[in-house]
C-alpha cells in the first residue's frame, strides 16, 4: 500500500475508492476518504460523490454478474465502515430535533438510507439510524419512547411498498412526519405520491424537506381507491397456489429442469415469488409500469446468467391464464409479456 | 285572483300546496274572479261537496299577497298579514318598507321581526303578482343544529382517532395545540402543569394555508398567568376580559389584538389533578357561546386522555428500557486477531429481546470466551434467563477459562437456581475459547452443551460443519457433553448460529423449513466475506426466507481469524465468484 496522493476531487478518487472496494480493502478506502477530508473537501461532498455513486456502481457490477454476491455485500460493509469514519470524524454537535432514519421491513439496502442519516447529523440534527430490515412493531415502539421530529424511510425494491405504505401509516399514527426516499417509490417518487407521502430523490433534498416541518405534514392524501376491486388481498391469498402452478408449468415446458440442484429450484421458485410480489405491488399503486420495470430488470438479470427471456415470458402468460378474473393484473401481465417478447427480439 | 292565474305553476317541490293541473279544469270556469277580504258565498249552482277556494287558501301555511299591476295591494291572507304586519291592503306594497318583497333579484330568504321568511313571487295574470310568504325559522334552525352537531361529531372523531394512539407525550402536546386550530380557535396554548416549578407550554397559530405554525416553550410556574393557574388548579375562570390580557401579556396571542379578542381557558383532565389547561383564543367577531365551550371541553377531556396515557406509557417504557438495556446482549469485546460479526432479531420485535443470545469475555492470557445460545420458551422470561445465564457466565468464566468444565460449572449454577425456583428452564449452547497465534491464525475449542453445531469458512471456500454434540444445559446434574478444537487460517471463519436460522418457515406456502442445506448454500462463495458482513447476510437470506411471517429468534456470531498486523485485511482479493450460483438480492 503506497501513501495515497492528496487528491481534492471525489471524482478523481473515485476509481481509486472503486478498486479499494474490489479489492476489499477496508484500511485503503478509508484512507482514500480520510485523504479528501484531510484536503478540505466537506465530509457531505465525500459521503455524496464518493461513497454514494461507488454503491451504486457496486450495485451494477452485481447486475451485470461480474460480482458475485458476496463481494457485493463485502464492499457494501467496507462503504459502511468507510461512512463511520468520515463520521467520526467530522462529529458535529446536533443542535437541531432527532430523526430517526430506518429501511422498511424487508428491506436490506442499509447504506443509502446511512448516507441520509450521515447528511442530516452533517446538518445539525441528531439522527438515530435503526438500520436494515425494521420491523414496523419496533420502529413505532421506537417513536413512542423519543420525540421524534421526523422520521426517513428508505425502500429500494417497489415490491415492498405495500409494506412501505402500512409502516408510513404507522408512523403517521404516531403523529411523526414522514419522508420517504429509495428507488423503491420510482425514479421521480410517483409511487410515493400514490401511498400519500413525502418524498426526496436524494440526502440533500430529504434534508431540506426534514427542516420543514409544514411541508411534511402539507402532503395530498393517498390515492389508493382502486384497491377497492380486491386484486390485491386476492392475489396475495393465491400467491402460494400461483407459485406451485407456475413451477408444475415451467417443469412440462422445460425439459432441463428436471436436473435442477436444490439451489436453482430454490431460486427458481424465489424469482417466481417475485414476480408475483412485484405484480401484487403494482396492483397496490395501480400501476403497470412498476411491473414493467421489474420484467425488464428480471430479464436482464436472468440474460446476464444464462437464462432466457422466453422463460420469463412462458410464466407470464402461466400467471394471466391463472388470473383471468383479475382484470387490472391482466392488463399489467399482458403489458409484461409485450416487453418480454420486445426485449427477446431485441437480443437477437 | 283567478284559479287560473296559479293553474298549471307548481315549483314541483312539493312543499307548496298548488292546486293539481289535472282537476283545474273543474272548478276553473266559476273560481271567484274578485277576491276579497272575507269569503265569498258559494255559487248557488254548485254542489256543497265543492270546497270554497278562497276559504282553502286563507289556511295555507304560507301567507299570500296579492298585487295588481301598479303594485296595491288587493288581497293580503291571515297569515301574510300576521308575518307581515306592515302590509296593508289597498296600499303600495312598497310602502310597508320591506325591500326584500320589492326588489326582484332580492334573496328569497330574509329574517323579520325575529322570524326567517322565505319569500316567492309570481307572476299572475293582467300583470298582477302573487307573493307566497312561508315561515322556515324552525326548520332553518332545526338543519342548522344539524349540520353544527354533524361538524362538531366530524371534528371530535378526527381528535379520538389522532389523539386516540398512545404517542410520545411532547407529539401529544404538539398534537392536541395543532388539533385545536382551526376549529376552536385562532391560536391555542397548552399548558403543561409544571414539574419541579417549570412549566411546558406548546403553542399552534392559524396560518394562511391550512396547516398551524406550532412551536413550545417552557416558562417559570411562578410567572404563569393567574388565569391558568387557576386552571391548573381545576376551576374553569370565566372573567373573560383580563383573561385575554393576560395571554396577550403572556406573549401567547401574536396577531391578535388584546380589545378584539375572545379567549377561554378549559382544563385538562388528568388522573387527579388537571394535566395541564388549554388557551382557546378568536377574534371577538366569534366570541364563545355556552356551545362553544361545550366542544371545547369535549374536547379538552380527550386531550387530557391523550397525554395522561402518553406520559403513563413513557414512564413505563422507560422502566422497561432499563430492564430491556440489560438483556439485549452485550457485542462481544474487541479481541487480538478476531473480526467480530453479529446479528439479531428477536421474534418479538416490538421487544427487542429473546431467549437467544451470544457475547464474550476477554480472558488474562490474550484469547477470549465466547458463546451463542438460545434458552427455552420466548419473550420477556426467556430473555431474563438469558440475562441469569450471562452473569454466570461473566463471573464464571474468571475462575474456569477451560471451556468444557466452564460449561459443567454453569449447569451445576443453572441446576442449583432453576431447582431452587421450580422453574424448569434450560438452554442450549456453544461455548469456546479462541486464542490468536503468531502466525494470524486461532484455535478455537469448543465445547457443546446440545446445540446447533457451528459451520467452518475455509479459505479455499469450503463450508465444513463442526462435529460437536452434548446434551442441554441445566437439565441433568452430570451432562456429556462435546469438545472439539478448530484451527482457523487468516482469513478464515467460524460461524455460530441459533436454531432460529435453521428452522425458519417460508418459502412457497411458508412452511418449509430453511435448514442446514439451504444455509451452506448460502454461505458458499463467502468465506472471503468480512465477519460482520457474512453475519448480517445469514439473517438477511433468513428473514428472505422467512418472507413476512413469523420467526423464532435469531442470533449469529461469526469469528474470523484477520491475520496478523495492522493491515489484517490486505489479503482480501476480490472473492471469486461461485460456480453456478444464482442470488436474487438487488
């Protein structure tokens, strides 16, 4: 390990920053972030420009399978360890309200939502940050003990926004202001419109919105009446039978199944788990491109490691056949299997 | 009038007792054509079944009055004349003063001498006119009773179902000010009854849209205006004047001029005393009717509700945070050449704690103790025996560092207090000491008191189980009990986890169990995985699988041998990438 040049541009150290994570060299990429600090850059412009867009190369290098797994969730603890420090150092004085920052139950994507809650102690407030995966009963057990001024909701997969949507409404009961933020809401928050709720499409933006009480509490109400129709609470009754026809279908359509490891049969059942949860989400915001996303990313994800489009497709048209009394997770499977069969053309 | 001047015009409202169209033609050709004061003999052609028009119409409930074409009065009812007692007949009707009976677009409804009249014209024949006069005042004010009882029944159930949560007491406060405005009031203040000689206020205004500005204070009792002591104190003052001063003295009523406005001050009710009282204050245009301050005392007595039970709820979450602090376990101490890794996730998670547990102990010569377990039953017993068992183990483990007859010592300590109590607990658990060598390797050994044995991370990323049994601890005097000594290479891990993991349900109908299978699937390709990492992805691939059902709890404790030197995690290289392995996580 060589001393690391003063650098004084995230930008610049970011390949750096990206080959520490490769190498999952903790000590060096806290060394390179230690650099810019030490060079005077804010410790917001090094959690923002340096850590936040090497996550989400990360993230890609997964998608694109040219990390496993594993090497995913290593870097990602190197940035966690990367953010304590910077943290560390910097240890402004909160002299603002304390907000609690949180990952929606179910939801694993711990560092994004740790970059808001860094951006905000930055900020003055003092922030409690319960991590990943909370439960709903221990976030409110959480807001009944501490005066809480707001509470920041993180959630990366759309899948989860009907949990999304019962934990906002939990705090709500509360009488704590919510700001929600992740991918999990759309590109441009559309599906936090939807459930209600405040939304920021980055730290700075949440920040801002968390100083502004009136704001929080100004938000349209919910526009969820066509959840009144019963897909959703009928599709999540029949996800289980679902999942079991879909497999007994996949298993008659693909003949290579039958020499499947219990690894690929348990992923197999899990991505049709999914499909079912991201159209269950869809129906809940009523909305077809939240599962036409999924399908795409599905099958780039699938393409990447070996498996057809085609497959995708088959259980697509599985689920409409199975579904034909549910009109709107029709139309949005029928919208499915039209991007299925595009991309398929695509590829070729 | 004629019968034909009002044949056929009928609002259809059916509120007006207009001859029907159909029968008109009957009794049309010799209706009286000169109405006047008194009733008209019968004609002498007609049957007595016929009625006498004019007399049917002197008892219609609405009052007629009847012009001609320059605007005399010709014919005025009984009724008319009783509402209307400055029409006089033979006159101008414009000369009784009544502008809403001349002017044409004037409202059809007004309030004279008292009473709310409603009034129609219409258009007769030759240019008369027809004034109907009805008398709504009783069921004006009865659909207006309505409609203030529906809004104050609307605003009251928007108070239970906001304040109706049990909250933490401050957003309580900040709720019951915020709920207030703008219902009852322009600005409201709450004040707290004050605790050691302070007292909390909060504060909501009405701003131009329509959320209030809130914000709080906190004042010295002995500067407290007299009006809210005197509420504190459960009397509700009713000299409203100084009242308003001393709030605008107070600071409390910006905007609101002291001579314009009306305030009231209502207590809160508590257990005993008030909770605190509450400041309602409007411009004096709305002063507070006995109405008024009925809803504001309904809802004052939800308020108070709301905040004694937050501030019950908060003293005892404190209570049960203390206790709760003391059996969350404990992360194990910093130790020479071990990475630390741990994850836990009570089944109960508004808890926060469980009958599994993990932690360590430095001991004198450099290694450590550590421990992973799981005690029988859940909850709160579970996890105040976990607590027991740990504080056996703090002191044990200083006289006994041997991991075996540590773990026979803590049977014979469980044996003696559960006999002792009659309480039939026991636990399962790993026990080991691990101590560093020169060479950035550690030995582990490990004795097993029945439980789960601990998986192996190899270097070259094999998963080996560990072949450790034994029996539970705390059940029989003399248990057998399993050693075995592990070697682990930098770089290396061993991971300990609790029978939460392996037993989880889930997958397609959610009552498949995980097992062991699944979990050396999962750990394969990890063994270059940072301990804390490798820990936090066991309860991540089970809380997937586990979907959003129920669990038992779950604890990891992962050990990873870093090496020697300061730079332990150099030898880190990118991990290679598993064969045929397909993971679904973003």
């Amino acid at each position: 390990m060589t001393a690391p040049a003063i650098e004084t541009d995230p930008g610049q150290a970011f390949s750096r920053y990206l080959d520490c994570l490769a190498e999952a060299d903790e000590y060096a990429a806290i060394e390179v972030a230690r650099g810019l600090l030490d060079a005077g850059v804010p410790a917001e412009r090094v959690l923002l420009d340096l850590v936040a867009p090497a996550q989400a190369e990360v993230g890609e290098r997964w998608a694109r399978n040219e990390w496993s797994v594993a090497q995913e969730h290593a870097a990602t603890h190197i940035s966690e360890r990367v953010v304590a420090a910077i943290a560390g150092r910097a240890n402004p004085r909160p002299t603002r309200g304390r907000v609690v920052v949180a990952c929606m139950d179910g939801e694993w994507h711990a560092l994004p939502p740790r970059l808001v809650a860094e951006v905000l102690r930055l900020r003055g407030w003092q922030v409690t940050f319960l991590g990943a995966s909370v439960p709903v009963a221990h976030l409110v057990s959480y807001l009944h003990r501490h005066d809480a001024h707001a509470v920041a909701l993180a959630c990366a997969l759309p899948m989860r926004l009907p949990h999304a949507h019962r934990m906002i409404e939990a705090c709500r009961r509360s009488d704590v202001p919510v700001v929600v933020g992740g991918r999990g809401f759309g590109e441009d928050g559309r599906w936090a419109r939807r459930l209600g709720v405040a939304w920021a499409p980055d730290a700075p933006t949440a920040a801002d919105l968390v100083a502004d009480e009136r704001a929080l509490r100004r938000v349209p109400p919910a526009e969820l009446s066509h959840l009144a129709d019963d897909e959703y609470g009928g599709l999540l009754k029949r996800r289980g039978e679902l999942i079991d026809s879909a497999l007994a279908d996949l298993r008659d359509r693909v003949p290579g199944m039958s020499s499947y490891t219990g690894a690929q049969l348990d992923s197999t059942v899990s991505d049709l788990g999914y499909i079912v949860d991201f159209l269950a989400a869809a129906l809940y915001v009523d909305d077809a491109s939240l599962f036409t996303e999924f399908v795409r990313w599905l099958v780039e994800i699938l393409t990447s490691r070996g498996v057809p489009a085609g497959a995708v497709g088959m259980t697509l048209s599985h689920y409409r056949r199975a579904l034909h009394d549910f009109p709107r997770a029709g139309r949005f499977l029928v919208a499915g299997e039209a991007l299925v069969t595009e991309v398929s053309h695509a590829g070729r | 009038m004629t019968a034909a001047d009002v044949r056929g015009w009928d609002p259809g409202d059916g509120r007006i007792s207009t001859p029907s169209a159909a029968r008109a033609p009957a009794w049309a050709a010799d209706a009286p054509t000169r109405p006047a004061s008194g009733l008209p003999p019968l004609a002498p052609d007609r049957g007595h079944a016929e009625p006498d028009w004019s007399e049917v119409v002197e008892h219609f409930r609405e009052g007629l009055i009847v012009c001609d074409a320059d605007g005399v009065v010709r014919h005025l009812s009984a009724v008319a004349a009783r509402l209307l007692p400055e029409v006089t007949p033979d006159v101008p009707l414009v000369t009784a003063g009544i502008r809403e009976l001349t002017t044409p677009d004037a409202p059809a409804e007004f309030t004279h001498r008292g009473r709310r009249l409603r009034v129609r014209r219409v258009p007769l024949s030759a240019g008369r006119s027809c004034r109907y006069v009805e008398d709504v005042t009783e069921s004006v004010t009865r659909s207006d009773a309505l409609l203030t009882e529906r809004a104050r029944s609307a605003f009251l159930a928007v108070v239970g179902e906001k304040l109706g949560n049990p909250l933490h007491p401050d957003r309580a406060a900040a709720a019951v000010v915020r709920l207030a405005v703008p219902t009852l009031a322009e600005v409201s203040v709450l004040v707290l009854a004050p605790r050691a000689g302070r007292a909390r206020w909060w504060r909501a205004a009405r701003s131009e849209d329509e959320t209030p500005i809130v914000d709080s204070g906190v004042l010295a009792a002995t500067d407290l205006p007299a009006a809210i002591e005197e509420g504190l104190a459960g009397a509700e003052p009713h000299a409203v004047d100084w009242l308003v001063e001393q709030a605008v003295d107070a600071g409390w009523l910006p905007g609101l001029p002291a001579h314009e406005t009306s305030a009231r001050v209502v207590p809160l009710p508590g257990h005993d005393a008030p909770t605190g009282v509450l400041l309602v204050a409007r411009r004096a245009t709305r002063f507070y009717d006995e109405a008024d301050i009925d809803l504001v005392r309904a809802f004052a007595a939800r308020a108070g509700a709301a905040l004694t039970t937050a501030v019950l709820y908060r003293d005892q979450a404190e209570v049960a945070d203390t206790l709760q602090a003391s059996l969350l376990p404990v992360e194990p101490a910093e130790a020479t050449g071990v990475q630390w890794g741990t994850a836990y996730r009570p089944a109960q998670a508004g808890l926060r704690i469980g009958g599994d547990f993990y932690g360590s102990h430095r001991l004198a010569d450099g290694g450590s103790v550590f421990f992973l377990g799981d005690v029988s039953g859940k909850g709160v017993e579970a996890a105040v025996f976990t607590g027991q068992l740990r504080q056996c183990l703090q002191a044990l483990h200083r006289v006994e560092s041997h991991p075996v007859r540590l773990l026979r010592l803590l049977n014979d300590a469980l044996l003696e207090t559960t006999q002792a109590h009659g309480q039939g607990r026991f636990a399962t658990m790993v026990l080991g000491v691990v101590r560093p060598h020169r060479d950035g390797s550690l030995t582990l050994t490990m004795a097993g008191g029945g439980h789960l044995p601990p998986l192996v991370l190899r270097a070259g990323g094999e998963v080996e189980p560990v072949g450790l049994s034994g029996m539970l601890v705390g059940v029989v005097p003399d248990p057998r009990i399993g050693e075995v000594t592990v070697r682990l290479a930098p770089g290396e891990t061993c991971l300990l986890y609790s029978d939460g993991v392996t037993e989880a349900r889930g997958g397609r109908r959610g009552d498949e169990l995980f097992g062991p299978e699944r979990l050396v699937t999962a750990l394969a390709g990890c063994h270059r995985m940072p301990a804390p990492a490798l820990a936090e992805r066991v309860e991540q691939v089970t809380c997937d699988w586990l979907g959003h059902g129920d669990h038992d709890d779950i604890a990891v404790l992962a050990l990873r041998a870093t090496g020697t030197g300061a730079r332990n995690s150099r030898h880190l290289h990118a991990v290679p990438r598993p064969p045929e392995q397909r993971e679904h996580q973003e």
